[in-house]
C-alpha cells in the first residue's frame, strides 16, 4: 500500500461546481496532514493545513478522520484559478519526514 | 513576505560529474528540507536537518548525497557523481517550528538539474 494515496485525476469540472478530493495514508502514527497545490512547473504551495476537528478556508474545507486514516479537501464555487494540482501532504511524529501524494490534477473550464 | 531562495534555476552537467544546489531559507527558520520531483512524477523527500545534523533521509538520499549548512545562511546539497536518473527538479524548504500542523513549510523555487 502506498504511504499517501490520492484520487486519480484528472479532474474537469466547470467553472461554479463543488469538487471533492480523497487521501488515504498509511502510517498511523502520522502526526500533521496538509493540503498543498502546486502549478505547473512551480513549487508546492501550503492550500491549508487539516485539523482533526475539520477547517474551512473561504471556499475550501479539509477534513480528518483519525480512524479511517482519510482526509479530504471540498472545493466550492470552482474559480478558473483553481486550477492546479492539489497535493495530500503527511508528515510523521516529530515533523522531520513529509510524505506528498501524487497529486490530483484540477481542470476549471469556463 | 519573507521567501527562500535557490540557485542555480537550471544547472546542466554531464554524468559523473559533482553538483551544488544551493538554498538560502527563511533566515529564522530552523528545520529545513530537500525535495526533488522528476518530471511528471511526485514530489520525493530526501533529508531534514535540524540543529546542524540530519534528522531524517529517504532511501534516495544515498552515499552520493550530502547536506551542509556553511555559514549559517546557505543550506546546499551536493550530488557526488552525478546519474542520469538524477534529472529531476530539486526543492528546497524551510519551516521555523517542525511538523505541527499550525507550520508552514515553505518551499523555494526549486533548481532543474538535467544530467547529460
């Protein structure tokens, strides 16, 4: 089983719609648990980071769930700029090895 | 805002050759980080260094790899003898506090190394 595995892509969807994506990891001793995204060709960018209790960021709410090992990031009201690749992030006890999904690839389409 | 910063953007060399990539973090930040992503594939971590020593590598980060902080600045890795396989884009990071959830590591622009 792979450590972090994410929702194969891609993804098209248009502009306005709700998109939702699914991780799964492995480790359950894993300790932090991000959502990134990145460009094409550009460096990963922190999107938010995912609290056990579930957090919402304007548009995008991630969620935890300890037991399932599953975390999920819900996009609303899809903008063309979101476009981009969005990365499941896990980082171990002690916060020294981060783990990156393979990403799910996001089309918005107008 | 504060950003971290790498050098060379594009280093070509041929194989068997040594190479330096060179990062510079967020000056108070005190975890820092090497990634690479080959193309088309997923970003890999290699090595954290922590208090001058590292604190954790990848079955990637093999003999042929070394981490340095010189002078308090600059974090580099240097590839030995360098592959074919090595071509990859090469992330740098840094964060100021470790892997809680509230931190953020922030990557920098990233160094395409291609192998000839």
């Amino acid at each position: 089983r792979k450590e972090v595995e994410q929702d194969p892509g891609p993804f098209n969807v248009p502009e306005g719609a709700t998109v939702a994506f699914n991780c799964t990891y492995s480790n359950s001793a894993s300790q932090s648990f991000f959502w990134y995204r990145q460009d094409c060709r550009k460096e990963p960018k922190l999107l938010m980071s995912v609290y056990s209790s579930g957090n919402e960021d304007g548009r995008f709410t991630a969620q935890l769930n300890r037991a399932s090992q599953y975390i999920s990031l819900l996009i609303r009201d899809s903008k063309l700029s979101d476009s981009a690749t969005y990365l499941c992030v896990v980082m171990n006890t002690g916060g020294f090895k981060t783990i990156f999904g393979a990403g799910t690839r996001l089309f918005v389409k107008a | 805002e504060p950003e971290v910063t790498q050098t060379p953007s594009h280093q070509v060399t041929q194989m068997g050759q040594e190479v330096i990539l060179r990062c510079v973090p967020i000056s108070n930040h005190l975890y820092f980080y090497w990634y690479r992503q080959i193309l088309g594939q997923k970003v890999e971590f290699l090595v954290s260094f922590y208090n001058n020593e590292i604190s954790e590598k990848s079955e990637i980060f093999d003999d042929q790899f070394s981490v340095e902080r010189p002078d308090g600045s600059n974090f580099t890795l240097k590839i030995r003898s360098t592959k074919l396989e090595d071509s990859a884009m090469y992330f740098c990071a840094s964060t100021s506090t470790g892997g809680y959830s509230t931190d953020t590591q922030y990557f920098g622009p990233g160094t395409r190394l291609t192998v000839l």
